[in-house]
C-alpha cells in the first residue's frame, strides 16, 4: 500500500540490475553495433523477419554482416510470443554457430528468444522451462528493440509460450540482462500504428502499474510518473508517424522496464500473459484489452495510488476525493485508448467458461498478485475478463 513519504515504515533495498550500457543512437545503429562487436569472432544476429524486410532494417544487418571481423550468423526464426520450440531451434543454431556475441534486433519476442537461448547454458530455470540440460558459457547479449513498448532490452525477465496448459512461463536471471542496449528510433519509423499503439500501451501499463503497485516507494513512483507524462503526451503524435515523438517513446519504455522489478505489477500484467496464451493475442493488445476493467476493479479498494496519477495527467480539471480523482484518471487513460488505432489487434476471441475459469486461476499464480495494491481473487478477475468480453 502507499505511504507518506513522512510515514515511518521498514528501510527498502532496491537491487538494481541494469544493462552495463544503453546507447542512445538515432540513425547510427549500424554504427554502434560494429563499435561494440570489434572484438567480436562469431556473432550471432537474431532479428525479427518483418524489421529485416524494411529499407532501414536490412541497411543495418547488411552494415555489420558486410563490415564486421567476426563471422556473422544470421537468424530471422521468430515467432511471436516466443514458442518454446523456437527457443529449442536457436538453441541449436549457436551449438553450431558459438557465438562469443548474440545481436537481437526486434521486439519482445525477438528479445525474449534470443534472451533464453543464450542463457540456457547457465540458467537451470531457463533448462527446465526450455527442456533442455546443457553447459555452455554464456556469450555477450546486445539487445536492439524495435518497438516502443516492450522494454524486454532492460529486465533480467524473459517468457516464452508454453505449449502445455497453454501457459506463458517467465523466467528470471541476471543472465538474461541484456548487456548492452542500442535505441535507434529509424528501427521504429516502419511499425504499423496499431503496433506503435499496442506496445506503447504496455509501456504505459508497465509504468501505471508500478506505480500503484503494493510495493512502489518514492524512489519508484517518481520516475514512473515521468515515464507515464512522457507516454500520454507523445501517443497520439507518435502513432501519427511522428519521428521525434516515436524516440521519446521507445526511451519511455525501455525507461518503464528499469523500474518494475524493483516493484511488481498488477492484476493487468497477471491477467495478460494466460489471456495471450489461450488466445494468441499480441501481449500489448492484451494489456491494452485489460487495463481500464482490471485497473477499475482495483479502484473501489484502493484509489490512493490511482488518484495520485491525477497530478500527472493534469491537475487543473481532477476532482477532489481520491475515489472521484481514481476514476477520472481511468477516464483520461480511457479518452486516450479510445482515439488509437487498436481495434485490428484488440478484438478478444470468444472464451469459453472453461477457458475464463482457467485464465484467471492462471493468473491467481503470477508473481504480479502480491504486488497489486488491493486484495485479489480468482472471481474478481473472471468479471474483469467477462467485461473485457462485453466490451468486444
Ligand atoms: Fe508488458
């Protein structure tokens, strides 16, 4: 639960890990990728096929191939949400290849694959959820995202699909921190604007959802709240094409995912990893499917950390009571969902009882529950995905 920043409570220890570097680097990612690779011999490129087929794209991959010293393998095997039978195929791939450096270049699927293969040799979580025992050492990981939301390039988290349950399984590690970070916006400039819309919502619900979260602090919540200010005020312009607004996004998220393992998120991240599992939702569509009706079933227990967004978004307009300020937050949020251009990624597939019955006893086990600011329980979340159904 919040406190007053006069409040006495126990002393936190925030352990921050954090990629040894980010590059902030528009149109010079090329550039900075051969830099980091000089002393590179075997380089592994892992990219999403849809960034490799665009003009810039392809510009960057053929740079470092055609320029590097190393021996360079390329990969375009990705699939979204990250199958496990794909992270079994790269694992394979740099059993030939052994590379001493892995490039990933795409978005949290790209990332999170390429993020689990290369730790699968020292991780024993990443062996079990993979099923796959072997030692190797782990090679130096360059994460290059392509979107604006996922911020997979700044966490030691990763999840990969399941197919058993189906269940989204998370792994966490230090060896899956990305070891450096490369942010060149031109990557982002040919994402179609419902995705631009998608993966920025996640950004904004990683960063709302930390903020609320039960274990956020002063330290947290005061660069939540930036990342937040940042994302209401670029959307729009970003999804309009906007260069200059899509780099402050794609810095946004990366900025979110610095933070939310230091505080846990919410019911919305909770619910979104089984609603994706079962229906192979796009994980940004999903969130931006469950934010406002998880969000809203929070706010009747807790509008504290919700009504403190107010701040943000602009006090002059805000209500006064903290139930009245929650709910007109959720309304501005609403506002701005309502304008983006969702609606191709966001419609959820009819559920079944049985399958709304399993989503949320899924999501009764995410390690999101103990961090979400109220009380939680497996019927609460079967009327939050039943909203989400009669919203469809
Ligand atoms: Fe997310």
């Amino acid at each position: 639960m919040s406190r007053s920043p006069t409040e006495p409570c126990e002393p936190r220890i925030h352990r921050l890990r954090t990629p040894s570097s980010v590059v902030e680097a528009p149109a010079a990612a090329a550039a900075i990728l051969l830099r980091l690779i000089e002393n590179s011999r075997s380089c592994l490129i892992v990219v999403d096929p849809a960034v490799a087929a665009t003009g810039y794209g392809s510009s960057v991959i053929g740079a470092v191939r055609n320029a590097a010293a190393a021996s360079v393998t390329l990969s375009v095997d990705v699939e979204e949400n990250t199958p496990r039978d794909c992270v079994r195929r790269l694992i394979d791939l740099a059993s030939v290849a052994e590379p001493d450096t892995v490039i990933a270049i795409g978005g949290g699927s790209t990332l999170d694959l390429a993020k689990l293969a290369n730790a699968v040799g020292t991780v024993p979580q990443v062996q079990e959820a993979v099923g796959v025992v072997m030692r190797r050492p782990r090679a130096s990981l360059i994460a290059v995202p392509t979107t604006c939301g996922t911020g997979s390039e700044t966490t030691p988290f990763a999840v990969m699909l399941d197919p058993a349950g189906p269940r989204k399984r998370g792994v966490e590690s230090g060896d899956l921190l990305p070891d450096q970070v490369v942010l060149d916006p031109l990557l982002l400039r040919s994402l179609p604007s419902a995705y631009v819309a998608a993966t920025a919502v996640d950004a904004l619900a990683h960063a709302v959802e930390s903020s609320v979260s039960r274990f956020a602090s002063g330290l947290t919540r005061c660069s939540a709240h930036g990342v937040i200010r940042e994302i209401v005020l670029n959307l729009p312009r970003a999804v309009a094409g906007e260069s200059a607004a899509l780099a402050r996004l794609q810095t946004a998220a990366a900025s979110a995912r610095l933070l939310y393992p230091r505080t846990g998120l919410t019911t919305v991240h909770a619910l979104s990893h089984p609603l994706g599992a079962v229906t192979g939702m796009h994980h940004g569509a999903a969130v931006a499917v469950l934010l406002l009706p998880a969000s809203r079933a929070n706010v009747g227990a807790c509008p504290g950390p919700f009504a403190a967004l107010a701040e943000i978004l602009t006090s002059a307009r805000a209500p006064q009571t903290d139930q009245d300020r929650a709910g007109w937050v959720l309304d501005q949020l609403a506002d701005l969902l309502a304008d983006l251009p969702l609606r191709t990624l966001t419609a959820v597939p009819e559920l079944t009882g049985e399958q709304v019955r399993y989503i949320a006893s899924e999501a009764m086990t995410s390690s999101n529950i103990p961090s979400n600011p109220g009380p939680v329980h497996a019927g609460m979340l079967e009327e939050v995905l039943a909203e989400c159904l009669s919203n469809r």
